[in-house]
C-alpha cells in the first residue's frame, strides 16, 4: 500500500474515480460472517451467498480467507472489493515476514487491517463498503481473538468470545448468545457457528443456508496454534447435516435454559 500512495495512488481500491451516476451502485453483496472462540483457538464461518438488490448473484461465493498462518478474514459488504482488499492484506502480511524475519503481531495485523478499511472510506460512502471480520491466534498470548470493524475502520476486540457481520448479523448474534460458553470445545464451537448461519438464513432472506441439493454448506475455518485449517466439504457438510435432522424435530434450534 506504501509502495502504491508513492507510486500509483489511483490504483488503491478506495481512490478509483467512479463515474458519474445517479441512484445507488448495484454489485454482489456478501453477507453473514460469524467468530467464536474456544479455549484452544478461535472459529471463522461464512455462509455461501451473495446478493445484488433483491437477487441471488452467487449461490457459492467464498467469503472467508486465510490472511496468513495464524489469522482469517471473513467478508460482508461489496463482494468485489472485500476480495480485492483481502488479497492486498495477504501480500502485505507476507512482504512484512519476508521483511523483518518474524509475523506482525496479532494487533498489528489487526491495525492494519483498518487503514485498509479507512482508505475505502469515499467508496463506503457512496454504497460499496467493505465490513469484515478478523480473528486469529494470538501466539503470545495462547488464545483466539476477534476483531470487528465499522465502515470508517473502526476496531474493537470482541472480549465476549463471539461475533458476527453482515446483513444476518443480528441474527446470528443473538443466536450465538444464547448458545456460547467459554468452556466448549473445538466440536461444540464448529457446531455453534453453523447453528448461527442456519439462523440468521432462517431469518434473512440475504444469507444462505445450508443447500443439500446443490451440496453447498458454509465455508468453516479454525486457527489453532497448529495454524490456520479449512474443513473440508465433507467436515462441514457433516456438521450441516446432523443440525438439519435435529431441525426437523426442532425447527427453531436448540433451546437455552431460563436460568
């Protein structure tokens, strides 16, 4: 990005000119994003749709990426740029090791990630915003983090162990609120991140359930002190499977205890 605002500023994402229009910039949407955290790492999950106004525009978009071998992204907004941004995170974080010999820190990487988000600000404004996710293990303090963005770059850390973007994201959250505990397991959080996508599908016509037909269930990372890992189709489509026959007895979920 140095190199670029030396060099080329025109070629970063948030300085393009756009022509003239009237009316609001349609393009493919991301949507749902939701983190937890469990004792040994942390979870990164992304439903598989994208949306342009009231039209499905991807039934199996990607929408979570490796930022390297200890952090993801996951990404809601302009499926266009959020990618693009992605890429150029990725190559940053490598330049930085190749660089200096070690990984940026966590927070740093954390840090970076919204200049990033800030230099899309005039693109933000006129409708095509990037709002991700990032989480990560952080090495020198042995756990899973998350960290959540507004438009402007804003960043906070998420210190209740859970978190969601996008257009579901109230759903899920408020999914993952009644279900999370510190204490489960890297199983039981694979399972809490899914329940939460397949509520906030329930609930917003924008995100993407689990589609057996089409054999397209969301895309489930974990990062661990082992590092960065994808399930494989048939890891999460397991998951998906088992929540869908138990939503066949209980069509809202699992219920939580009063007290």
């Amino acid at each position: 990005m140095d190199f670029l605002s030396d060099q080329a500023p025109e070629m970063l994402p948030g300085n393009r000119q756009m022509p003239p229009m009237k009316g609001a910039v349609e393009a493919p949407h991301g949507t749902t994003i939701v983190a937890a955290a469990f004792p040994g790492g942390v979870v990164l999950a992304g439903d598989r749709r994208a949306t342009m106004g009231n039209m499905i525009a991807q039934r199996d978009i990607e929408k979570v990426f490796p930022a390297d071998e200890y952090s993801a992204v996951g990404i809601a907004g302009t499926a266009g740029l959020a990618v693009e941004m992605v890429k150029l995170f990725q190559l940053e974080l490598e330049h930085f090791e190749k660089v200096e010999g070690a990984q940026l820190s966590l927070e740093g990487k954390a840090n970076r990630l919204s200049t990033m988000i800030r230099s899309n600000l005039a693109m933000a404004m006129q409708g095509l915003a990037v709002v991700p996710l990032f989480a990560g293990y952080d090495i020198d303090r042995e756990r899973g983090r998350i960290f959540s963005y507004d438009v402007t770059g804003g960043r906070s850390e998420e210190h209740v162990g859970y978190a969601s973007t996008g257009s579901g994201s109230i759903f899920a959250r408020g999914s993952m609120k009644k279900l999370y505990r510190e204490d489960l397991t890297e199983e039981e959080t694979l399972t809490l991140v899914v329940q939460a996508l397949y509520d906030a599908a329930d609930d917003d016509s924008a995100t993407g359930g689990p589609d057996v037909g089409r054999r397209i269930y969301p895309i489930v990372t974990v990062i661990t002190d082992e590092g960065f890992r994808k399930l494989t189709d048939a890891e999460s489509s397991e998951i998906a499977r088992s929540i869908l026959e138990r939503r066949l007895e209980q069509p809202d979920g699992p219920r939580a205890a009063l007290l």
